[in-house]
C-alpha cells in the first residue's frame, strides 16, 4: 500500500489551444480556457500544465503570467511531442435525441474514442441537426477530450441520410447499424479488419430505421448489422454501446 509520500504525482491539467506548433517558446491560452484555468482550477504562476493543439500535438508548459481582468494565461512551453493517429477512425453517425440526453450521448462517445460525428437526418426523426448546434456540440465535446486526454478532436460534420452516408462510404470503410436482431460482434469475421481504415456506426431513432432505410442498408456492400442488447435502447445508450463494441474490433489492427 502507497504512502502519502509515494502517490504518483498528479497529472497537469491538459488545455485545448488550437494555434498551438512544435518549436514556439510561449503559448496563450484561448479566453474560455484561460477562464477556467483561473476559476475552476484555480492555477496560478509556476504551475505545470499540459496543452494540445488537437491533432495529436502534446506541449507541456509551466505557467509564466496570470491575468484575472480580462482572464489571461501565458505559459513557457517546455518540450512538444507528437502523438500518432490511431490506425481506424471511427465515426459515429446517429439520430439525435432530445434535450440534455444529446450532452450525453456526445460527452459519453467522445470519452469512448469517436474521431468524427455527424447527425443522421432519419425518416423517423424528431429532432433535426441546426447549424447554431454546432458549437454547443463542440463545447462538450472539447470538455470530454480534456477529461480523457484525448489529443485529437473530434470532427462535427452536417447532418446527413442514411443514403448519402452510405454513398460516401468506400471499400476501405466497415459500416455497421445497430439493430436489435442484428448479429452479435463475435460473428464478425476477424480477418475484415485488415482491409479496413474506417469504421462507420450508424445509430437510428427510437423509432428505428425506416423500411427504406433499412432496404438500403441491407442492400450495401461492406455493411453489418450489429446487436448491442436485445431490449430497446434509447438512442444515446444505443450509440454508446455501439462504440464501445467498435472499439473492440479496433484493437485488432492497434
């Protein structure tokens, strides 16, 4: 058992700064994120932090000047190192659902490894992805890739149907729906992975996929139907499960 004395040292919080680049000698942290540098985490002059640009780059940096009005961070950059991408993107195409339950099913998908979202339009639809969402949407989900250190952000691209999704798809893409009669992961053959850089999940409404939808779906090349439970699962819990499942094929080619 670890003494007070021997606990592993805490881990500097991590800061999104997307102007961020190897070699520069200080670095300002964005106005939102000097905020909660200063309020929430409460850091001051002399404090280690770790910041990313969010495509992979890793600074870390000891803080240099504190500013409370306005709210202002500088930080020295100590070392920058580059994190690789991991070898399959994984993007998560799903309806939405209502209210606060799309701050979690963002925040969770985000903390499970989703690389790009994009909002499903379904013919069962209830709600439809707007522009004005957009930055909401990017709010929680820089938030949840400070929580899990995530270097590389996620993508929020416009709200597209399960047709031109699948129009877009190449044969380098593995899809796979959720559907609760669909088969189970185990009976996804392994051998698929090595021909595969891209996973695309595609979670429908509450209401399901249409029969259109689902026509299409069983009709395209490459795509897999895929049971996360066999009870009804709200859209959110339905999308988590999905990418907790890809994950694991994922590891297969990591």
């Amino acid at each position: 058992m670890k003494t007070a004395q021997q606990k592993e040292p805490k881990i500097p919080p991590l800061f999104i700064v997307e102007s961020l680049e190897a070699g520069q000698e200080n670095v300002s942290l964005p106005t939102p994120e000097a905020a909660h540098a200063i309020k929430v985490r409460r850091l001051r002059v002399g404090n280690p932090i770790h910041v990313t640009n969010g495509t992979g780059l890793l600074g870390e940096a000891i803080i240099t000047s504190v500013e409370s009005k306005p709210k202002s961070v500088v930080a020295r950059l100590l070392n920058t190192v580059q994190r690789p991408a991991s070898k399959v993107r994984l993007t998560l195409a799903t309806a939405m659902p209502k209210g606060e339950r799309q701050s979690i099913l963002l925040d969770m998908a985000t903390q499970l490894g989703v690389n790009t979202f994009v909002p499903l339009d379904c013919d069962f639809s209830v709600v439809r992805f707007q522009d004005k969402m957009r930055d909401r949407w990017l709010r929680i989900i820089h938030s949840a890739c400070k929580q899990t250190r995530q270097l590389y952000l996620p993508e929020v691209k416009p709200s597209m149907t399960v047709g031109s999704l699948l129009q877009d798809s190449d044969r380098r893409t593995l899809v796979l729906y959720g559907d609760q009669h669909g088969e189970s992961i185990y009976q996804i053959a392994q051998g698929i992975m090595s021909s595969v850089d891209h996973i695309l999940l595609m979670t429908g409404p509450e209401g399901g996929f249409s029969e259109a939808e689902q026509a299409l779906l069983s009709a395209h090349p490459g795509t897999e139907s895929l049971c996360a439970s066999d009870l009804i699962l709200r859209t959110e819990t339905a999308a988590a499960a999905l990418v907790t499942l890809a994950a694991q094929l994922k590891r297969q080619v990591s």
